[in-house]
C-alpha cells in the first residue's frame, strides 16, 4: 500500500509542477484569414498546425493560382482538413464585390472593385449571395458556416449589416487597426520583415489579426512570417483563438 500511495504522490506532484510550467496566458491574439489567390493556403494551414492554433476563416469564391475558385471542389480536401482541425469559419460574400452603398427603395449597391460591373440587391438576392457560400462549404466538409461575416475590403453599409442578420449572419467581424498585418501592401516598400517587427509590437490583446490565403500584386508572399509571428507572439505570452470565442 505505501508503494502505492507514493507512486499516486509522485504522479500528483510530477502533474502539479507540469501545470505550474504551463506559461499564463497574459491575452488572445484572434487570427483571421480570408481567401485570396490561394498561393498561400497549405502553408498556413501547416503552420497553424505546426504550433496548435485555431484561427478563423472567412470564404468567397475567389480565382486561384490553380486556375479554378476557392470554393470550387478542388478545395474539399483543404477546407475538410481545416474543419477537423477545429477552426471556425464565415461568410466573405460569394462574388467578392464591394458593398458600395444603400439605396432610397431599401436596396444595396455591390459592385466589383473597379466599379466595372455592379446590381442592386435586395434582401433576397442579398441572402441568395451569401448562401451560395455557405451551400458550396456544406457541400464540402458536411457543416455550415458560422453565423459571422466580414465585407469584402471591410466595406459595409447600414442595410447590409440589417440584411446579413436576416440571413443568418448577425455578427459582423472586421480587424483591429494594428492587426492589418499588411499582405496587400507592396513588398518594395513594405519588407516582410518591417511588417513582421510592427506586428509583435503593435499587437495587443483582444487584436483581430488580418491575412490572406495569397496576394496576387505582393510579390514577396507574407505568409512565411507566419510561425515567427506565432512563435514571437507566443514568447510574449499570447494565446490564440478563434472569433468564436471573442467576446463581442
């Protein structure tokens, strides 16, 4: 028996000193991704896998480098991987179009981002965008999306936000102002590095970062600051989750 008691003694005192190494978690980094070109996609999904961190991802049917969309099935794999990893995941429109303004007839203007091509939408037309999202994800990984959205360029309008909560997508996730890490900046100008350094020192607790899954006019992909953006984030004493768990 006493052979045993101090067996139970030292697992308990072995798991007590485990826990009391565990460091704090002095605050929450909230990472976001939206879709992009996709030159990045496996990258960060490996490197969230690499240190265990759950982000959030917010899909529209983008072109990708492989010549077809975001949402086509050639990405099941990918987003049925990122399911099982447990990340969450929200509305970024199906067109990818920019909410432009609100209409006197109760409408919404969306139009592409040169202004080339634009259309009205009204409530129904406007949920029918974002439930093509959500279908094509269905129809890949078996769940839906989560009930949050984010505007393409983070552009919104007072109808939009009334129409996404009819929808289905009552919550409107945008980005903290030192978490646009800055992947849509030109790298002549904007050096991973430099943009690496600003984000370990701007970020705080309770930030939304902001990344793409591929830039097409960046030419040094920022992707690959990725795990030292963790790692460094980590060092000071950061934790992450997904939006999901973000206090509104």
């Amino acid at each position: 028996m006493r052979r045993v008691a101090s067996a139970v003694l030292v697992l308990f005192v072995f798991a007590a000193s485990a826990v009391a190494a565990e460091p704090q978690c002095r605050g929450t980094i909230y990472l976001t991704f939206d879709t992009g070109s996709m030159s990045q996609a496996k990258y960060i999904a490996d490197t969230l896998r690499k240190y265990s961190v759950k982000a959030t991802f917010f899909l529209a049917d983008e072109k990708t480098v492989n010549g077809d969309t975001t949402l086509s099935p050639g990405w099941a794999e990918y987003w049925r991987g990122l399911v099982a990893d447990g990340h969450a995941f929200g509305n970024h429109t199906w067109h990818h179009w920019y909410f432009r303004g609100d209409t006197r007839d109760g409408r919404v203007v969306y139009s592409r981002y040169d202004g080339k091509e634009k259309t009205l939408l009204d409530r129904k037309a406007f949920c029918a965008e974002f439930e093509r999202v959500n279908a094509a994800f269905r129809s890949m990984t078996g769940r839906s999306l989560d009930p949050i959205w984010r505007a393409p360029g983070g552009r919104t309008t007072p109808r939009a936000l009334e129409f996404a909560k009819e929808c289905g997508y009552p919550r409107y996730v945008g980005w903290s102002p030192a978490g646009f890490i800055g992947d849509e900046l030109p790298s002549e100008k904007y050096p991973n590095a430099m943009l690496l350094k600003k984000a370990l020192a701007d970020l705080r607790d309770g930030d939304i970062a902001l990344m793409h899954l591929g830039i097409w006019s960046r030419k040094e992909p920022l992707a690959p600051i990725l795990d030292d953006l963790i790692s460094g984030l980590k060092a000071r004493g950061f934790c992450f989750a997904t939006i999901l768990e973000r206090k509104k």
